[in-house]
C-alpha cells in the first residue's frame, strides 16, 4: 500500500570562499566524528496525514565547511572543482515496523524551494554587507556517493532517491553523500558562497 508522505527535514548548511589565485585558505572543516548534541537544529515539517509512523533524520553534522577553490577550477557552466567534500545521514527512530517498509525515499531541496538552477546545483544564497545576493556563478552540487549521480535533475528539480528496504540494507543504513563546487554562469568571480540545504525523509 502506498502511504502518504511523512516527512522530516533537517537543515544542512554549506558555507565556503571562492578567491583568486594563487590566494588560498587553510581547511577549517568541523570534525566529521562530531555528533550534534541534541537534535536542537532539527527542523520538523509534515505534510500529510499525521500518524504514528514518521522517522528521524540525522546528519552527522550540519555545518559543512569547504575549503577554498581558485576560480580557474572551472571550466563553463555545469564544471565542478575537484574538491569533494563527503557527508551521510540517518533515517532513524521510525515507529513503523520495519518488517512494513519497502523503500525509503530521500528528496533534497532549499527553504525557498526555488534556488535550485541548471545545471543541477544549489544556487549561491550568501549576501553581501548590502544584504542583497551573491551572484559569482556558483553554487554547491551534491551527489549521491552510490553511483555519483545528482541529486538535482539537470534542469535543477529535486529528485527522490529510492532505498530499498532489505534484510542486508535496512532502513537505517547510513546513506553518503558529497557535495562539490558547480558553476552556473558563463562567468565566475570571486566572493562567498553559501547553501543551507532541506532534505526530506518519507516511504512506503
């Protein structure tokens, strides 16, 4: 039977610096062993049909901090630099018996829901001192580590990414992820960029 969603959504966000060669930064990436302390960052949203069977989602950390890129790294809308940096998530606490799923789907999108953009990244949503956007060409692109593919389609919709329920892949298996700069213009300049990240948890 296909039940309505039931979602939960948590807030990842990206934050990184694009400068010109050959200036650099050092890496300032939080410890990817740290766990949040509580789940005080969660954002819960439902949609739906309210019933005892939703799921917690969990990243194993929601501030991903990327190291800095020079803007020759790219070479034209939809190249990404080479720098990956990995993440994963737990769908977890389901009250629903695991024996009654079949799939878990995972779908990855944006508070505003509209900065996604060909072809497949999060748009930049960092502001300069004027509070008003950072257009430098770039946005953050993540991936899904099981066969490299976008979670974004190429015209920059969100995807549902399929996880069958097994006996060998239950429901909480660890699912890994990783994002990489993209550009999204015909011109990069320099400057922050910046991605806060929704991602959206439900099965059947």
């Amino acid at each position: 039977m296909l039940m309505k969603p039931y979602f939960r959504r948590l807030m990842l966000s990206f934050i990184a610096l694009l400068f010109f060669p050959p200036i650099m930064i050092t890496q300032a990436m939080a410890d990817a062993g740290d766990e949040p302390e509580s789940n005080a960052s969660i954002e819960f949203k439902f949609s739906g049909t309210l019933q005892l069977t939703t799921c917690d989602v969990r990243f194993n950390r929601d501030l991903l901090v990327m190291d800095t890129v020079a803007i020759n790294s790219f070479t034209g809308p939809g190249s990404v630099a080479a720098l990956r940096v990995p993440f994963s998530l737990h769908v977890e606490n389901c009250l629903l018996s695991s024996a009654t799923m079949s799939t878990i789907l995972l779908s990855f999108d944006t508070q505003a829901r509209t900065d996604k953009v060909a072809p497949g990244a999060f748009a930049n949503q960092a502001k300069d001192s004027h509070n008003q956007p950072v257009n430098n060409g770039v946005g953050i692109a993540v991936f899904d580590q099981r066969d490299d593919s976008n979670v974004l389609t190429p015209t920059g919709e969100s995807r549902s990414l399929t996880y069958p329920v097994t006996e060998s892949s239950p429901f909480n298996t660890e699912r890994y992820f990783y994002s990489q700069y993209m550009q999204t213009a015909p011109a990069v300049v320099a400057g922050d960029v910046s991605v806060v990240l929704v991602v959206s948890s439900f099965y059947n």
